[in-house]
C-alpha cells in the first residue's frame, strides 16, 4: 500500500512538472507569436517616405533673369493689351506715368500692387531687382 501511495505521489509530481513545462512553453510560444506580429505591424505603418529640410547650402544657384525674360513670363498678359488699365508695353502710357514717378517709385508701386496689378503683378518669387529690370523693359524708347 505504500508503495502504491508513493506511486501515486510521484505520478503527480510528474504530472505538475510536466504541466508546468507545458504551461511554460505555451506562454513562450505565446510570447514570441506576439513579438512577430509587433514587427509585422511596424512594418505595416512604417513612413512611407522621409521629411527632407533643405539648407542654403543644399540649393542650386538662382540664375537671375533678365527684365525681358521676367516681362515675357510675367506681365504680358497685362501689359501687352493695357488690360484693366496697365500701361502698355513701350507705349506712351509710360511716360505718364514717369513724369509723375521716379523708376524706384514705380518699382514700389508694382510690388505693393497697385490698380488691379496684386503685389508683385504674377511674380510673387520676384526680388525687388527683378521687378525694376522688368519694368526698365517695358518702358519707351527714349
């Protein structure tokens, strides 16, 4: 009978250990099939791409365009027709408008806007320079 109790005794220990080792290995079985679905699901909403945050020193140079190249891209649409009362292209509404105003008055004028010329007429990039260049352009023949 005793024999038969310790039997039974160590039939149970057994039985707990080899639970134990099961329930262990379940969880670590658990655990890593999680660990992969972390990195599937970092993989899946990973940036698709990057934020790139340019420097001076990253630009091409700017090549600066001549007053008849601002003009033709610019303000021909204007000023080639005297659309909505813009001087014409090398027409006398230009002298008008210099007997009243110096050339830097004007280049003040043309980028506050003025009429219904916005600031800058389309050329909001435009420097100061570029916009006295092209209106030099666009003024008569002396």
């Amino acid at each position: 009978m005793r024999v038969l109790f310790f039997l039974l005794k160590v039939k149970g220990i057994v039985m707990r250990c080899f639970l134990s080792g099961l329930l262990a290995s379940v969880t670590l079985f658990a655990y890593a099939n999680q660990e992969s679905d972390y990195q599937q699901t970092v993989e899946r909403i990973k940036p698709v791409g990057e934020v790139r945050i340019e420097t001076s020193s990253d630009k091409a140079p700017v090549q600066k365009e001549t007053g008849q190249a601002i003009y033709e891209k610019r303000c021909t649409v204007c000023h080639q027709t005297g659309l909505a009362g813009a001087p014409v292209f090398r027409q006398n509404d230009w002298k008008l408008r210099l007997e009243k105003k110096n050339i830097t008055e004007l280049t003040e004028s043309a980028i506050k806007g003025i009429g219904a010329m916005p600031p800058k007429g389309t050329c909001s990039e435009c420097s100061e320079e570029d916009i006295k260049n092209a209106i030099q352009y666009m003024l008569p023949a002396p």
